[in-house]
C-alpha cells in the first residue's frame, strides 16, 4: 500500500494521468492509501510522510511558474528521504534543471508522448515503489518538538540522548550527532521505545552491540559508549534478551 500524489494545474492533463494511473492499479491490483490530484502545490507538501512509501508526480510548469514543479520537489526532498519523485511535463528541455537540483528524481516523464509510452513510464514507476515498499522505508519515525526544537529521524539511525549541558541534549546517530534543547524527560515522553539506563543518558535498544557489566558501559558500533546505571543493569538485560 503507497500514497500516490500528482501535481497537474490542466485539467485535461489530470483526467489523463488519472485514468492511467487508476487503469494501472486495477490491472495490477494494486492497493493506495490515498490516490490524490492537485492543481495548487501549497497543501501537497503537508502530505509529506517519510514512514510511509509516497510516490509524487510533479508538473515542472505550475500556471506559468515554469520551475514551480522543481521547487515543490525540493520541499518534499526536504521532508523526505524516501519519498519517490517522478517528474512528467512537456518541458523536456528543463531535464538537466531537475537533476541539478538534486532531488533525486526517479524519471523524467513527457507528456508530449503517446499514451501508450507514457502509461508503460508510469507502470515503471509505480511498480518500483510498490516492489521496494517495506525495505526502503524506516519502520517508524522518531519525531520530537518543543518550542525551540524540531526532530524528524528515522528512530532505527538513533543510538542514545546524552544530556550535554543544562537543558540541552546531544544526539548521537549511526551517521553523526546534533545538540539541541530539551530535557531526558521531555524526549521519553516522545517515544517510550527508548530506554532510560542512566540519569544522563537514553538508548535505543535495537541498536546496542554489548552491554559490558564490569565497567557499567553499553557499547554500540563502532565503539561509541554511554554509562549504565547500576540499578538499570537488571532491567537492560532482561529487555536485551527479549530482543534476541
């Protein structure tokens, strides 16, 4: 199941790529969330979710803005990892644009072609997101928000919080590490997923390599580290074996 999305302002060129799009998912019994059509780019990129496999069909040309389209796609980009943008429009001379906005598009569609070519671009399409849903796409998304911080990651790349400073925290991911200000209380009370193992410190279970008793340290990859309170160790290894 995906959410398709197409961003189209002519009207005649709507009902086409609809009718397409909805002879394909019957064909192939393909099942959507939401299969939605839009003339305005404002209320699309709201719909943006990275924890669910997303598919956008962009016009470039948006009532005479002719880089409107590529603009929407790095909003989305921007909000998205993982969500697949496919660009279909007359403007083939704007191909080399697209790209060097590095927004990863999938396919450059042109709508000037037969019906026949343009449907089989879209099947591509499609087909590809629905074979690569549930690989790609992270599980679940860890979101957190206070009046002066915004947090969108992928709760499989975090590894622990780490209180830094006073009412500041430090993150540490699989890829790198941010401050930001919060509390250990106010980022429990986001996920309950994650596991308190120290007055400092927050970790995430799934990604914990070893748990060294002695030392009262629990390690991840490559070697990163935080401290385990004594009084946790108990309940640290009872969940660690749970996971197994």
């Amino acid at each position: 199941m995906i959410d398709i999305y197409v961003l189209e302002d002519n009207v005649n060129q709507q009902f086409r790529i609809e009718k397409m799009i909805g002879d394909l998912l019957e064909t192939n019994q393909w099942e959507t969330r939401h299969f939605d059509l839009f003339s305005e780019p404002d209320y699309l990129t709201n719909l943006v979710e990275e924890s669910f496999p997303q598919i956008f069909f962009l016009d470039i040309d948006i009532h005479g803005d002719n880089t409107k389209g590529i603009e929407v796609a790095k909003a989305i980009r921007e909000k998205s990892r993982t969500a697949t943008i496919v660009f279909v429009t007359t403007h083939s001379e704007f191909m080399l644009l697209t790209y060097r906005a590095q927004v990863s598009a999938l396919d450059f569609i042109d709508k000037t072609d037969k019906d026949d070519a343009i449907k089989d671009n879209l099947k591509k399409c499609l087909q590809k997101v629905f074979e690569d849903q549930g690989f790609n796409i992270p599980k679940e998304i860890f979101v957190f928000e206070n009046n002066k911080t915004k947090i969108r990651i992928p709760l499989e790349d975090i590894l622990y919080f780490e209180t830094a400073e006073s009412h500041r925290l430090k993150l540490i991911t699989k890829t790198g590490q941010r401050h930001f200000y919060g509390s250990i209380k106010e980022v429990m009370q986001a996920n309950q997923k994650l596991f308190r193992c120290h007055k400092s410190y927050l970790i995430n279970l799934n990604n914990i390599v070893r748990l060294d008793k002695k030392e009262g340290l629990v390690y991840f990859d490559d070697d990163k580290a935080c401290y385990v309170s004594r009084k946790y160790i108990k309940d640290l290894r009872s969940k660690m074996e749970n996971l197994k």
